[in-house]
C-alpha cells in the first residue's frame, strides 16, 4: 500500500465529500500527484466506511460536504447536483466529439431534472366517509 501525505489525503477526503466516486478520485489522485493508489485506499477515507478514519479527516470531510452543498444551492440546484454534474460532464464530452444530437438528449434530460420531472409525486385522497352506526 502506497504511503500517502497529509497533502494527498486532504485531497482524497474532500473529492469524497463532493460525491466522486472511490475510482474517479484514484483516477484523480495519479492525474494531480502522479501517484497510483487503489480504490480500497482512497475508500478507507469516507466516514461511512466499515472502519471509518481518523476524527479529523471525518470533520474534514463534513465541512467539505457543507460547503459542496452550499455552494451547489447558491447556483440553484439543489441537491441534485449529483446528477447534474454527471449529465453536464456527458454533455462536454458529446459536444467535444462532434455529437450534438446527443448532447441535445443531455440537455433536455437535466431541464427535466431541473423542472422537478423525476420527483414522485402522489396525490393522497383521504376518504373520510365513516358512518357510525
């Protein structure tokens, strides 16, 4: 198991916090530091981890999460950002490749997730027609 900085591993917690996957902050963590770790390493550092880490990378990664989701409500999304970042990610990348038509699908597909199309929503009817014999 490669040892890891305190640099590296403020790095692995506060991509946690911003929802990216154990993979996807791997990936990051080679492409910033040049420096190849697992998946299982990077994972040791999410608090809902089996054996969670030590307390102050736990508080760290709270405060991130507080201020991704802050910063996520200042530009009106919610916490749906999640997806959002995804479909914008997709929709970089089918415009960069030439696929506006799919790119197209991306974009008609989070306005769909920004009207609220994807919330279930139920309507209760309360029928209250007891009679009392």
């Amino acid at each position: 198991m490669t040892t890891l900085t305190d640099e590296i591993k403020t790095f692995i917690v506060r991509s946690l916090a911003r929802y990216e996957t154990p993979s996807e902050v791997a990936e990051a963590v080679y492409a910033t530091f040049d420096l190849k770790v697992s998946r299982q390493q990077v994972h040791r550092y999410d608090p809902d981890c089996a054996e969670p880490p030590a307390s102050r990378w736990r508080d760290l990664h709270a405060a991130a999460r507080q201020a991704y989701l802050r910063e996520v409500a200042d530009i009106g999304v919610a916490h749906k950002a999640v997806r959002l970042r995804l479909l914008d990610r997709m929709t970089r990348q089918a415009l960069a490749n030439h696929y506006p038509l799919h790119a197209a699908c991306f974009l008609e597909q989070a306005a769909k997730e920004c009207g609220g199309m994807y919330n279930r929503r139920r309507s209760v009817a309360v029928d209250d027609d007891r009679s009392e014999t």
